[in-house]
C-alpha cells in the first residue's frame, strides 16, 4: 500500500510552510475560541458512561426492526431514551437516561423504569429476549469523567516530560502545544456536532495523543539532524527543509490510516460509530498540527543551534 501510493505523492517538494504559520496559528486559535466557547455553552452530550442510567440489550429472532421498538420505549415518557443496533441487526441496545431521585429512591425508579420498559416489550414485541441488564450510578459516572480528565492530562505531561528528555525544552513546549491543540479541537468537534461523547471517546482522544505525538516527533527528529548537518542555514529554511523532507511520509501514513478508520465508520456499526468519527478528525487536525503548529513553533520559542553542536 505504502509503496503504491508513494507513486502520487511528490518527492522533493519545496513547499513554504513555515512562511504560513501566522495564517495558520491564527486559524487555530479561532479554532480554539470557538472550541472552548461550544464547551462552555453547548457541552458535550455524555452517553450513559459519564451521566449514569441504565442499558438493556435484547435480542430479536430476525432483523431487528427499530421502526417499531423505538416508539414504544419513546412513549413510555422516561426522558431521554437511545434505541440503536448493537453489533449485528438482531441485537438492540436501550438506553435509559438517570430517572430522577437520589439514594435508595433514584435506585428504585431506575428499576422501575427497566421494568417499564420490559413490560412494553411483552406487550408490543414478539420475539424479543434479554441478553443483559445494567445500571450505571450517578457517583461512578463522576467517576467516570474525573478519571478521563486524570488520563488526558496525564498523558500530556508524560510526553512532555519525554520530549524534553529526547529533546530540548522548546521541542517539548512545542509538542504538548500542537498537543493541547489536537484535544481541545476535537473536543470542540463533539461538542458542535452533539455525538455522544462516552469512554470511547476518551480512548480515542488518548490514540489522536498517540498518533498525533508520533508524527511530531519524526519531523522534530529531522529538524534535529538537519539542525546538525546545515550549520550555516537559517532556522526557517531548515524548518521548511525538515518538514518537506518529511511530507511524503507523513501523507503516506494519514492516507493510509484514514483508508482504515473510514471502513471503520461506514461499516463498523453503531458502536464505532463515534470512535472511528473521532479518531478520522484526530488524524486531520494531527497532521496538520505537526506541520503547522509543532515544528513552526519552534521558530517563535527561538531554538538554539549550538544546542545542537556535537
């Protein structure tokens, strides 16, 4: 794949990407406002992972048809309800929203209303079976967001703490910039578009991390030798260098991964529906944070050359 597609992607470019930085940092934090202000006034619609509830999976002996099972749990009037395939088109997932009530009462209506739901079920649909029943507390789907927090922050400053030891720290400030960026974008994402926004999710921004980190610090590793092997050169022009020197891998491994995360979408159903959504906008706005955000960064920290004297 790598090799074909090497075919169409120009070697040897000279392309000034560094001269469009103040474009591009003033794209991105527009970006960023608008991101952070549909947070702030929007919100994330959380799925029952982090708002708490209940879920019943049942199974159907052909095709489910959710024409039908939708309007009988919607009519039951216990909030917000999601009925969705789950899997295959014989398994359904229903989603309950947290009923009203704390302790001991907030308990029993969850029950209740499992019941209720249930009982419409016998009543409206032939056929169906229960495969599994679970109740999410409002106190561990706190837990739940608290700990998603705790994991994205945490992988922030371990790449930090590591690109300033492979690197120097104008390299790692740059990173966990072009990293902030990447997280904050796709959280604005969700939170405009309404997706559900559940543990997936979380996994998927820690990957976009992953992803997005790696990219980085090949051309930070190119930037680095050509800083060693150009002694005369200019920081821009070995910036610029440095990043067209890297394009055609960088392009390769996007298409490639995105060619993955798109069968992932159209095909994975229901419940990769958000993972792969997410993961297909963290490999965009990473690629073009490492191109424009991480590496020209560097020119505005003003990275020492005889840092890199050996």
């Amino acid at each position: 794949m790598s090799f074909a597609l090497s075919r169409y992607i120009p070697l040897g470019t000279k392309i000034p990407f560094v001269e469009q930085r103040f474009i591009a940092f003033g794209l991105s934090s527009i970006a960023i406002v608008v991101s952070i202000a549909a947070f702030l006034i929007i919100g994330l619609n959380f799925g029952i992972d982090f708002r708490g509830g209940s879920q019943i999976l049942i199974v159907t002996e052909g095709p489910a048809d959710l024409s039908e099972i939708r309007p009988v749990v919607l009519s039951l009037g216990l909030g917000d309800v999601q009925v969705q395939n789950f899997g295959n088109d014989s398994t359904v997932r229903i989603r309950i929203e947290r009923q009203s009530g704390e302790g001991t009462e907030g308990a029993n209506a969850q029950q209740d209303a499992i019941k209720t739901v249930k009982a419409a079920l016998d009543a409206n649909i032939e056929g169906w079976q229960e495969r599994a029943t679970s109740v999410i507390s409002p106190k561990v789907s706190g837990e739940l967001v608290n700990a998603g927090i705790y994991a994205v922050f945490g992988a922030l400053i371990c790449m930090l703490i590591y690109i300033w030891f492979r690197f120097e720290w104008q390299f790692s400030v740059g990173a966990v910039v072009a990293l902030a960026h990447d997280v904050i974008l796709t959280i604005g994402m969700f939170s405009l578009s309404k997706l559900e926004f559940n543990l997936s999710i979380i996994a998927a921004i820690l990957t976009i991390v992953g992803y997005s980190m790696n990219d980085t610090v090949v051309v930070y590793d190119r930037i680095r030798e050509n800083l060693r092997k150009y002694k005369r050169m200019s920081l821009l022009d070995v910036l610029n260098q440095s990043i067209n020197e890297t394009l055609s891998r960088t392009t390769i491994t996007s298409i490639t991964t995105l060619l993955a995360l798109f069968a992932l979408f159209f095909l994975g159903g229901e419940v990769l529906r958000g993972f792969s959504f997410a993961m297909i906008w963290g490999v965009v706005v990473g690629t073009y944070s490492s191109i424009f955000v991480a590496a020209p960064i560097l020119l505005v920290l003003g990275v020492q050359r005889g840092e890199f004297e050996e």
